[in-house]
C-alpha cells in the first residue's frame, strides 16, 4: 500500500485534498493506522480517483461526483460525459479567443484615434455595377457575427464561377440588408462580373443600382478592425450635413483571407442630405 503523501503523488492531486476526499466519504483510505492515524492507499484506488477529477472537471459538484461514482458509471458513459464536456470546453475558449480578439482590435482603434482624418473622406457617385454572388445571414450587423458568415462565401463563390466558365471582371465587394427580422441581416459576398443572368447557374447574377452619394473612405488591414475607420466616415457625414442611407458597401482592393492585416478596403456609405 501507499501513504498519503505517494499516494497524492501518483494520483496528481494534494494530501490535502486527498483528506478532504476521506472527510466526506468520497475516497477512503483502504487502511488507516489506528495508532498514527496514518492513511494508506492501494493502487487499484487511482481509478476511483480518476473518475473523481474527471467528473469534477465537468462542473459537477462533489455531492453529485460521489452519486455517480456509487451508482458504479460505465466507463463508456465516463468517455462519453468527458468529450462532451471537452467540446463544450473548445466552444467556449474559441468564443473567448473571438471576444478577446474583438477587445483588441477595439484598444488600437482607440490607440489610433486622430491618425485618420475627415479629409480622408471622398464624397462621390457609385456607378451600377453587375455581379455575381452567393449570400446568408448573420444574426447581427456586429462584425463577430458578420464574419463567420462572409468569410466561406467567397471560396465557394470563386469555385463556382471557375466552375461555370464565368470569370470576374473586377474586385470582391460585401453588400448588406435588413432581413425586418429582428437584428439579422442578409450578407452578400459579390465579385464584379461581365455575364448575363443564367437560372442554370448555382450562383446568382445581379445589377446593383448606381449611389448617387456616397461617403468613401479606404481602410487598410483586416475588415475585423474597422471601426475605427467607420468613426472618421462618420464624424465627415455629421460635420458635412448628410446622414447614412443604409449599410456600407465594402469594396476590397487588395484583399487575401490569408493575410487579412494587408487588405485595402473602399467603404462606400450611401447618404442623404440631412
């Protein structure tokens, strides 16, 4: 047998958890000296042990570990209780890297206030435009929603005309529309084309009216961190009497999904007099 101070050492976790285990009845010792009071351990009680740790892993209570425990869980039904709560796990810390990555970008467009300026700005016509697209929607305009939404439109939009014989005529553009439900809207992944509309195509083929006005401005880096440069669009149309008619149109320039901090990004605003 081992004494508690091995037995903590093969199992991973402290003697004094290992007293506090004893105290509830949760694990006891297989023998206790009753002079010393020492406790000892056989190793056939590191599976006991195991599934402890692992259930408490779960968020299970210790009252709730120890019902299980007695209720003598199958080790497949163990496995499958941990891999659940490992994708449980994954989904969070991938929500967290996503939350943590949008706190960011917001601390350096704080850090480059006043970097950019209203004369930036360049109020002008946008021409009608044809292009082909594929769409979806996201539940909110926020980026955190918008980009798992757009982001696969285009890899699949580029394979699809390759496919069809269609090849593009210009940039990449991202347009957006109230879907009246709610929060969502309707995201459109284009690419500027030279066909005619076809319904054999698994794509559609769209004209895009002309904009009589609207507030443009180019944005460098990634589409993730563009609030900053929004904030500029928006102070030019507040001081210049105008107001915003919709969403923003996103021309990409230059743009690669690989190397989103390198892309060159038209917003296109459209605006009324106010």
């Amino acid at each position: 047998m081992f004494t508690i101070g091995d037995f903590a050492g093969l199992g991973r976790v402290s003697v004094r958890m290992l007293r506090h285990y004893d105290s509830i009845g949760l694990l006891r010792p297989a023998a206790v000296d009753p002079h010393t009071g020492y406790r000892f351990y056989r190793a056939e009680q590191l599976r006991r042990l195991n599934r402890v740790i692992a259930l408490k892993e779960l968020g299970l209570t210790l009252g709730q570990v120890q019902a299980i425990l007695d209720d003598a869980v199958e080790v497949a039904e163990l496995r499958g209780m941990l891999r659940l709560r490992r994708s449980q796990l994954e989904a969070q810390l991938a929500a967290d890297t996503a939350r943590l990555a949008g706190v960011e970008a917001r601390l350096r467009m704080i850090e480059t206030e006043g970097r950019m300026t209203s004369q930036d700005v360049v109020l002008k016509e946008i021409p009608a435009l044809r292009v082909a697209e594929l769409t979806g929607v996201a539940r909110s305009y926020e980026t955190p929603e918008i980009s798992p939404v757009i982001q696969p439109l285009y890899p699949e939009l580029f394979r699809r005309l390759d496919a069809a014989g269609v090849a593009p005529a210009g940039p990449a553009l991202a347009w957006y529309e109230a879907t009246g439900e709610g929060e969502s809207v309707v995201v459109h992944a284009g690419l500027t084309v030279a066909a005619d509309p076809s319904a054999a195509r698994d794509f559609d083929i769209v004209d895009l009216p002309a904009v009589p006005a609207a507030a443009t401005i180019i944005h460098h880096g990634s589409m993730d961190e563009v609030e900053g440069t929004i904030q500029v669009l928006a102070t030019w149309i507040e001081a210049n009497g105008w107001r915003a008619d919709g969403y923003a149109r996103e021309l990409y320039l230059d743009y690669s999904q690989d190397e989103p901090e390198k892309g060159v990004t038209e917003l296109q605003l459209p605006v009324v007099a106010a």
